[in-house]
C-alpha cells in the first residue's frame, strides 16, 4: 500500500512571497488533515477534511493560509504572504473513516520543510 | 494551553533494557490515545494506540498503559534496541466527532549500545 505523498520535500522563500503544498493521500482514505510543526513541537492541526468537506479548521490562519481538497482525493495548503513564523515542516496524513465508536490512526506523509528568510 | 504533555523532552536508555516515555493529559473528554515514531526527515510513524475502555495495550515490544483517574498514559519498550532511537509524540483525540488529534511535545529517545 503507498503512503501518503506530500511534495516537494523543502521550499525556501522569501517573506511576503506565497507558497503552495500538495498532498496524495492513501487510497480510499476519506479524511485528510494537514498539520504544522514547528521545531521542538509536536505537529499542530491546522485543517481537517472529510472527503472535500472541511471538519476543522479553527487553527487554520485564514488571513494567509488557505487549503483545498477538490474531488475529495488530492489537497493543496497555500500561504499567501508567508512570514518568518511560518517557518515549518507541512505535514499531511490521512485516515480510514471511524468504524463505529472505533477511531483509526491518521497516516502521516514525509512533510514539506518551509523556510522563510 | 497544553493539553498534552510529555515533561521530559529527553531519554537515554542502554540496549536491552525497558524505555518507559510518559505522557500527561488534562482535558478528560480525550478517549483514544496514541503513540507516534519519528525518524529525522519523515514523518510520524503510527506505534500503538489505546482506547479509553482499556488500560493497557500491548503489540511485541510495545505496550501503552493507561492510567484514566491520573490522565497518565505511558509506552513501554521492552527490549530496547538501538533502531528505537527516535523521537516520541503521544497524541490523544476524542473519538465522537472530528477525532482531532492533540500531540504532546515528543521525547528524544536515545538507544545506547
């Protein structure tokens, strides 16, 4: 089974400039998330989709962060303008959809490493 | 407000002996906890995870324990090996609604030959 693809690995920027991020998650996962982590902390949810539906987005910066996840698969976070403190890893995981009362664990991808100068 | 944390951003255990990472949770609607890997340059690795109808889990090497009264959960490594040198989140969520996950800070774990 492939894993959760995000590219590309690393962007650098500069402040002010806008930046974009793509996400493939496994296959026949409904929900996606995308996540910040910061250096020194665990990841931070940022957007939570269920198909191309927003669940969560309430530590979303919608002044300058947007996302999709059109036809329910594939997803883009964008910032626009960044800034020094966007400096992060991006990650995206996705899961199965709860059976039940069961949750199922959210599969994370390898993340984009963002550096704003 | 952290609602989860893990106090000890650092551990050093010898080969072949038991890691035990703790974690610490204060919102008591959390009902499913977890326990991610994280090699540098990747992403988390799902570990173990645990119900709250539950108070211990255990898969091989791995076993999480579960202390709802002190909303205390820890990991267990038994033996440890020098691959389990790694950094550890635990992550807790409630499983009615948007099962958002809440990540502690992680602990560095550094297996010692």
């Amino acid at each position: 089974e492939a894993g959760v693809a995000q590219s590309p690995r690393y962007k650098i920027i500069e402040k002010r400039q806008s930046v974009a991020f793509w996400c493939n998650p496994i296959s026949g996962h409904a929900t996606l998330y995308w996540y910040q982590q910061i250096l020194g902390q665990g990841p931070k949810l940022l957007i939570q989709f269920q198909n191309n539906g927003v669940v969560d987005d309430s530590q979303l910066p919608k002044d300058r962060f947007s996302a999709e996840r059109l036809k329910g698969v594939d997803s883009t976070l964008k910032i626009q303008p960044a800034k020094l403190e966007d400096s992060a890893v991006y990650l995206c995981a996705s899961s199965q959809a709860p059976r039940g009362l069961r949750n199922q664990p959210q599969h994370f991808g390898d993340g984009t490493r963002l550096s704003i100068l | 407000d952290q609602q989860v944390k893990q106090n000890s951003p650092s551990l050093s255990v010898q080969e072949g002996r038991i890691s035990i990472l703790n974690c610490d949770y204060t919102n008591s609607m959390f009902d499913y906890f977890l326990w991610y890997k994280k090699y540098p340059a990747e992403g988390p690795t799902f570990l173990i995870s645990i119900s709250s109808i539950k108070d211990k889990n255990e898969d091989g090497r791995f076993t999480v324990f579960l202390n709802k009264s002190a909303k205390h959960l820890s990991l267990h490594i038994v033996p440890s090996q020098p691959g389990d040198s790694a950094v550890y989140f635990c992550a807790a969520s409630v499983t009615r609604g948007a099962q958002k996950l809440v990540f502690g800070q992680g602990t560095r774990l550094t297996i010692n030959p």
